[in-house]
C-alpha cells in the first residue's frame, strides 16, 4: 500500500530485490494506474465536491449521484454517450473510458473516488528515470488500467501510459512465412502486455499492482520518441465508428 | 508447416520434448487459429469460388472482389456494416469480425484464403483430449486470431475458442483489498492469455504458431462447462451499442 509522495521507484526495487530478483536491462515494468493515482494525491473526497448544473443534467441522464457526474465531467474533454446503462467519455488525456476511468475500488475509505493519474506518460517516464538512477537499468515501464470493450463480454487489461518502448510491433510491408506483404498487422503490443500482466496483477485482494517482464527484448525497438496518443483512433480514423 | 490431416497433437508433444520441456497439469497451450484451419482443410482457391447475386451487391459496397465477398458471405450470420473503408460480420460462430476473419497471410498460393475453423470449441477440445491421451496431462487449450477493435489502433490477440478452463476470472461479489464489494470487474482471461501469447507468437515469419503457458493453474477453475459463447456479447446486452 502506498501513500500520497512515496518514491515507488524505491519501494519496486526494493521488492524486486526482496523476491530474490533484480531489474535488468530491457525489462518491463507493467504498473497499475492506482498505484499513481495514489502516490499523486489522485484522490477525490465525494463529500466534498460542489456539482455543476451540467452535473446535475447528467445525474439525470445517467442516474449515477450528482458529485460522482461532476468528478467525472472535471476528467472530460468529451461526453460520447450518457445514459442509465452508460457513461463514456473522451477524457482529458484523449482515453475512451466509462465514467473517466474513475472507480473506488481498493481505495481506502467509502467515500473516495480515485482519478487516473494526470499524465500516464509522464508517469511512466519518471518512474523510468527514476529506476534508471537507483539501478543503473535502462528499462521500459508501462502504467495499465481495466477496459471493458466492445462486442466482448468482460475486461482485459491494455495500457495508458507508456515509456521506452514502442506502443506497436509493426509488420505492415514485412513478408509473413510464404513470402507475401503484411498490409494491415500493426500489433497493439503495450495493450498485449498489459492484459498479459493482469493474469499475475489480479483485481481483487491479490495486491500484487507491478509485474516486471524479461524476454521481450527483441520485440521492442524503441526507435522514436512514442506516446499513448500513438494508440488512440480519432473518430474519424476509427474502423468502427457508426458501427454499434 | 502443417498439412490437412495432420495429428497437431503429436506434432506439438513432439515438438515441447525437443525443445526440452515437457507438458504438465494445468498448462495451456494456445494455439493459432490457423494451425487448425490448415489441418482441417478450410483453405479456399479463390478462383475456383461462384460468386452469387448477392456477393456483387456487396462487392460494390465494399470494393472487394466478388469471389472474395462470396466465401466471407458463406461464413456470414448477419452483415453489421458494409462499406469500403470495413466489412464487418457476425460470422457462424457468434464472432463479430472483419471480412469474417478471412484472410491470406501465412498461407501458402496467391490465391488461397484461409478460414476460421468451422468449430472453434470443438478443435480445442479435440487437441485438449489428444493431449490427455498421449501424454496423460490435464490442459487447457485457447485458439485465437488478431483482431482491430474499436477505439484503439492496431491489434491484439483474442480467443476464438477454448476448452478446458473458464473464459473469466469473475471477481463479482468479492472484496477488494479494502473490503468494498467488486460489482463489475469480470476479467476475460482468455482474451488475456491469448494477448499475452502473441508477444511470443508474432504474425510474420516467425514460425511460433504455439506457446505453452505454466503457472496460471491458481486462476483456472473449470467448475462448469465453458464456450466461448460465453464470451460474445448480443447487441442488446453490449453496453457499447449505439456508440460509435
């Protein structure tokens, strides 16, 4: 558990020195957004908040309470639809989330709503300069969070922030096994390796929010400077839209 | 490579002892899709295809060719939207996917275009029984394919069948490391191991069509039979419907 200006970098490695393990170069440090939101003082009071007029429309619409909407559309750039059985949003980091990605669960306290971390890459970032500082390690680090998609029962995992790696592996214009061009494979490979570390993560009391991948070295080139809007499809670009 | 007919069961035996492992409980292997699709034979010569009236409406509303609209509408349920820019079906499975998950990559001819398994569900649970014979092991098994999804670039792997293990880790009900009641989080660990696997699998020339996975054995309890009907979600029950 960790608190408000923690130095995560420092509690990881430590951990990881205490599992008997050490950060090398290449490695992957896939971290759950609440993790930062917590150490960023992400956190909102319900009690405290004062909705809006427009809050209180959309409490109508939504029938969620009238402070839960206000904290929402204060993460909003773009409300996409609104009603009983759905809030999503554009947020103001340009994630398509339900209710922002704001929830409260394992956040102490009944009345406290967790935010996502301001800046995910940034986040990321820090966390991976920091590691580098303590450990010498050039690494990547990824910050996830739990999306329930379309046409799909459930959740997966997929990234929010990421930095020292590519968010894609790309094939487009590479040959496959019998020598054809590859036209459309652009592997969403953060996304990949975030649902990949859910399976050790878990949601519930497992407490477990950092996995450290090794291996994947050869699949990540980080050749240019990457960041989570190299993920996120506009309306106009997205395949889908029109579509539900 | 392999070829209609093919014992992929013992293909695959073989192939773990001469990496030097071995298959135990509660492993999973995941398979693509298209190792079954090749030794099930559902590989089309697309010159010798028919197309139908309806296959050149769609074409003009595609601007794919007639033949190829023709084997994806063989494969069709229900047309979601037709257009140039996506062909997007609910195939004969229940699956929601482009071009009916038709495509030509890894697949040997110009002409040739490559099937899903007619049973997804059923091919797991063949291999799974295979396995058990030859080698006396209890596994799980996961066919997946790459899919685009909405709101996000790029793709990532998801099951397209399973035998053996449940498709979710369903936390409903539980509580949280703070004791608060999880309502919603219903984790499609299928959908996540097979993300998790095409990091090692790539979509080129890699030649990794199969990954075995150890150690999830704590999140696999089988208590029911599962499919992945259970995972498909109808219009009405998406959440997402109306959306994009």
């Amino acid at each position: 558990l960790v608190n408000p200006g923690d130095n995560i970098a420092k509690i990881i490695v430590d951990v990881v020195l205490k599992n008997g393990l050490e950060i090398k170069d290449g490695d992957i440090l896939v971290v759950a957004h609440k993790i930062f939101s917590k150490i960023e003082n992400r956190i909102v009071k319900i009690e405290n908040v004062q909705p809006s007029e427009r809050a209180k429309i959309f409490s109508k619409k939504t029938g969620k309470s009238p402070k839960f909407v206000e904290i929402i559309l204060r993460e909003t750039k773009r409300i996409i639809k609104a009603n009983k059985e759905i809030f999503l949003v554009e947020d103001n980091r340009g994630l398509i989330c339900i209710n922002a990605g704001i929830d409260k669960s394992n956040i102490e306290g009944v009345n406290n709503y967790i935010l996502l971390p301001e800046n995910p890459d940034k986040s990321a970032e820090k966390l991976r300069f920091q590691i580098k500082e303590i450990t010498g390690r050039t690494i990547g680090v990824i910050i996830c969070d739990t999306y329930s998609r379309p046409f799909r029962r459930g959740q997966v995992n997929f990234a929010i922030g990421f930095s020292g790696l590519n968010a894609f592996r790309d094939y487009r214009g590479k040959k496959d096994l019998f020598e054809h061009t590859l036209r459309v494979k652009n592997v969403a490979i953060i996304d990949e390796i975030s649902a990949a570390s859910e399976l050790l993560m878990g949601q519930g009391k497992e407490g477990t929010p950092v996995v450290l991948l090794r291996g994947l070295k050869q699949i990540l080139e980080n050749t240019k400077k990457a960041n989570i809007s190299d993920i996120l499809i506009s309306g106009k670009e997205d395949l889908f839209r029109n579509i539900l």
